[in-house]
C-alpha cells in the first residue's frame, strides 16, 4: 500500500510540469473550435472572474486605468452565448487566423468594440 501512495505522488509530481506548461499557453481559435459548449462557457465565467478580481484589486489601490476595470467596463451586460457567438463568429470570418488567442478577440471586439482583424 504503501509503494502505491508512492507511486502516485512521485507520478503527480513528474506530471506537474507539463500541466504548468500547458497552462501557460493561451487558449487560441484552434483550442476553441475543438471545445464543447461547456468547456466554452468555463473558458468565459473564469475570464469573468479573473476580470473581475483584478477589477475589484485594482479599485482597492486606487487605480483608474487598468486593463481589468476597462475590460470589466467593455463586458458589462454581454452574456456568456452572446460572447461565445461572438468569438464563433470571429473564428469563422478568419479562418486563417485560429493561431490568435480567445482573449484578444474578446478584448478587441467585445471589450473595446474595436474589430480585429
């Protein structure tokens, strides 16, 4: 029993670096097409949430022009279908362009309005 508790924390710390590799990558047009409906809608409540703690930091600190409270400002009111359509939508018209990260289209065309492209 015991070579087996082992085993698995020797084989969970062997397996650590590769998950924090992988973590490091953004998430592209490439990661999004081949996600499911439920993958798609984590991906967007934890960058809501994420953007919104550094939001809430960011006031506490008395800063005023941050990436999260400009970004917290742009999403206000968009919900999760209407944001997922929208970067569906975006992958789609630029096909050649699945390389670009998740979170640059949303920043670009739903945070800032700004279309990219």
């Amino acid at each position: 029993m015991r070579a087996l508790a082992v085993f698995l924390v020797t084989s969970a710390l062997f397996a650590a670096p590769a998950a924090a590799q992988e973590a490091l990558r953004l998430v592209n047009g490439n990661d999004w097409q081949k996600s499911t409906v439920e993958q798609r809608r984590a991906y967007l409540i934890g960058v809501s949430n994420v953007i919104s703690v550094g939001a809430r930091a960011d006031t506490r600190q008395g800063r005023e022009d941050t990436f999260s409270l400009n970004a917290q400002k742009g999403l206000e009111g968009v919900h999760l279908e209407a944001a997922a359509s929208a970067i569906d939508a975006w992958y789609t018209a630029h096909p050649d362009q699945l390389d670009k990260p998740v979170l640059s289209v949303i920043w670009r065309d739903l945070a800032k309005r700004q279309p990219i492209g």
